[in-house]
C-alpha cells in the first residue's frame, strides 16, 4: 500500500494516544488491513439493486473492496460505475475481475476463476487471456510475492476465497468450532429452513456458551478478519456482549434464508461457492451468473477504478454530477468531522433523484446528531424501506442498512 494511502486508512481508524490501550489496537488494525482483506464483498447487491433504483443515466459511486458488487452492479445497467478504494490489493482485485470480464473467453472459464478460484487452469488463463490487458501496476501486483514467497495470482489455483484477512477468519473460525467437536459445514446438509434451525441450535448456538469463545469474543483484535476496526467493535457490541450479538447475526445468517440461494452462507459454512446437487452453479453473485455473464461483460469497460478517498473523489466531481453513492460500513470507521466532510460533498455533488446506501454495524443510522443539520435536513432517510432491506439483506452480518433520498426530487 502506498504511503499516502495508508495515511488516509491511518487517519481514518487512529483515535487515541499512539500508547493507549485504544491506540495500540487502533495502529494493530491498520496493520492488519494493509493487504487483501475481503476476496468476496459482504453486503447483498441483491438487496443494494432494489434500494438504488438503478437507472441507465445513473453514475453510481462505490467503495470498491472485493470488487463483486461494482461488477453485480453492471446488471442493472448503468451508465458509469466508479470504484474508489485506498487498499491497494482491493484495487488489484478490481482491476482484474473487471479484465477477466472482458478477455476471458467464455463464461465457464470466468465461473472457474472466479466461483471455483482453486484451478490451475485459472493461472495460464491469467497469464495468456488477461495479463496482457492489465495496467503495470495491477500486474506487477499479481506477479508478485506474498509474505511467503508465493506469487499472490497462484491463489486462483489455491482457492483464493481461503485467502486474505476475511478468508482467513472465516479458516480460524472452523478451526476454533471443530476444536470444540463441531463442524460448521454440517449447516450445509440442511435441505430445509427447519433443519436450518434445528442444526444451528443443536451444533452451532451453544459454542457460544464456551467461556474461552466469550473472552475471545469480547477482544477488539478478534474481530479484525471482519474488517473491524476498534471503533466499529464498539457500536457493534452497542450494551449487549459481544457473543450475544455475534451469535444473533450467525443465526441470521443461517436460518432467516434458504441456504440453497444464498451464496453467502456458503462461503460461510463451505468456504466456497457450492454447486446444487451437481449442476454447474450453485448460489452466485450476480456478476458471476451465467444469465448476466454478457451483459457484465459488454458493460464492462463503464467501470471506473480509483485508488482514491471516497470524499476525494467527490470533491473532484462537478456539482450535481452523481447519481448514486454506495459507503458500505465506512462511516462507523469516520468522526464527526470526516462525515461532514464527506456529506458536504455527496450533497454538492448529487443529482436530483440521487440515493445514498450505507451499512451500520449497529442498528440506527449514525448520521443525526452528526452530521449538520443543514446538509442533513436536505436528504430524507427512508426508514421503513430500510428496516425491510436489513432484514432481506443475505450477507446477515450488518445491524443496519440505511437508504436516503435527496429531498425536491
């Protein structure tokens, strides 16, 4: 990462005193999220398509991070995407699935990159089909070495949603379950939404009673394969413990949808995309369906990839520019002054019609009592909508999904 993007991650976690107890937490994420964090975004672009309203003159604005949702989003047609983001491996990851969707020859081998992403096929396709077409800079990313040595594009070959912060939480969580005799891929032999339950109750709920897995639980640093920083961690566990909550939301996740159609429990529960009873695909992204597979790819050159802060990139943009603003969970990590900032240009920059979509780590929208009141009283937050998209939202991990609306549209 470089250094002036890391000073922009530096200065959007660093709260406390370099010394504190917070402090040293808050310096051990950054850290922690200076490589590959998320392979697979975790926020439903089913849900994030309804609530946008997508139109063909819309120019949508989104943080980039795994990159599926910004090529999901390619689906509903859009004039423009531009995918901004300071982590520099997100914007490698970006860069190559946006290529792999226009060079690749067919849609079997961008499934097999991509849903499978543990082939050996996939890297002389990297090498004779979309290396040629990368930018230096990506390339020179994925020709790299990781930390050991292996050149980080022989993690399609090795199963790359194993890899990154993310992937690996996810490894340490099934470790953690199946030292306390538990197998969390057991929820994926459920063949209905009772047995959903009754296997998350029964194998699942009680490692949550573990007294090693409630201290653990209740550490900041353990929730730093989620891509939590300690101030997230904080509005996360609101006045609840900690295991209380995570448990909620893995229940969520595991019972409030049939398995069979949600691609996030399998990554979850069987650390990959998962076939149905031997058809070629199981649950999938959007982008990475059959169906939408040339459309994603003819559309695909209207993505725009910026190494870039969101609020950055607006104050580049002419007034009444943007169409929609995708923030995913980044303002739980921002202060007062930072929201302002951003929204000061998201309302400057905004068309009439335009739609912010955010997610909270808790349950209410962080903007009032914030953010001024008079770049505030300009949007209308629409609650009930977003009380039906939090609770339709797939990923199950996010307290809230929050939709506003500039007002005089």
């Amino acid at each position: 990462m470089t250094a002036a993007a890391h000073m922009k991650i530096t200065n959007a976690v660093h709260r406390h005193r370099h010394l504190s107890k917070q402090g040293l937490l808050e310096r051990a994420f950054t850290f922690a999220f200076r490589g590959l964090v998320y392979a697979q975004i975790w926020e439903d672009p089913a849900v994030d398509m309804e609530a946008l309203a997508i139109t063909p003159d819309c120019h949508v604005v989104t943080i980039a991070s795994g990159g599926c949702n910004v090529l999901s989003y390619l689906t509903a047609d859009p004039a423009k995407i531009t995918a901004v983001d300071l982590n520099t491996a997100h914007i490698a990851l970006n860069k190559l699935k946006r290529t792999a969707a226009q060079t690749l020859p067919d849609h079997a081998a961008f499934h097999r990159f991509f849903a499978r992403a543990d082939d050996k096929a996939n890297i002389a396709a990297y090498r004779n089909h979309v290396a040629p077409h990368l930018d230096e800079a990506t390339r020179r990313y994925w020709e790299g070495r990781d930390l050991i040595g292996r050149r980080r594009i022989g993690g399609f070959a090795r199963g790359i949603y194993k890899h990154g912060l993310l992937g690996r939480f996810i490894g340490a969580a099934h470790l953690l379950a199946r030292l306390h005799g538990i197998n969390p891929k057991r929820m994926l032999d459920a063949q209905s939404r009772e047995e959903q339950r009754e296997i998350f109750e029964r194998e699942l709920a009680p490692i949550f009673d573990k007294g090693f897995v409630r201290w653990l639980t209740s550490q900041p640093a353990s929730l730093f394969g989620l891509g939590i920083p300690p101030a997230q961690f904080e509005a996360l566990a609101g006045d609840d413990r900690m295991d209380n909550v995570l448990k909620a939301r893995l229940k969520k996740l595991a019972c409030d949808f049939d398995l069979k159609d949600n691609y996030f429990a399998m990554q979850a529960f069987g650390r990959g995309y998962a076939a149905k009873n031997g058809e070629a695909e199981g649950p999938l992204p959007p982008y990475l369906q059959a169906a939408n597979h040339q459309a994603v790819r003819a559309r695909a050159e209207r993505v725009d990839v910026r190494h870039i802060n969101f609020t950055d990139f607006l104050a580049s943009q002419k007034m009444a520019s943007c169409d929609r603003y995708i923030l995913l969970d980044a303002q739980d990590w921002m202060d007062d002054d930072q929201l302002n900032a951003l929204w000061a240009q998201i309302t400057r920059t905004a068309k009439p019609g335009a739609r912010v979509l955010f997610r909270t780590a808790g349950e209410p929208s962080i903007l009032p009592g914030r953010v001024a009141d008079a770049v505030l009283d300009r949007w209308n937050y629409q609650a009930e909508a977003s009380l039906d998209y939090t609770a339709r939202d797939r990923s199950a991990i996010y307290g809230g999904v929050h939709l506003y609306v500039l007002k005089g549209a």
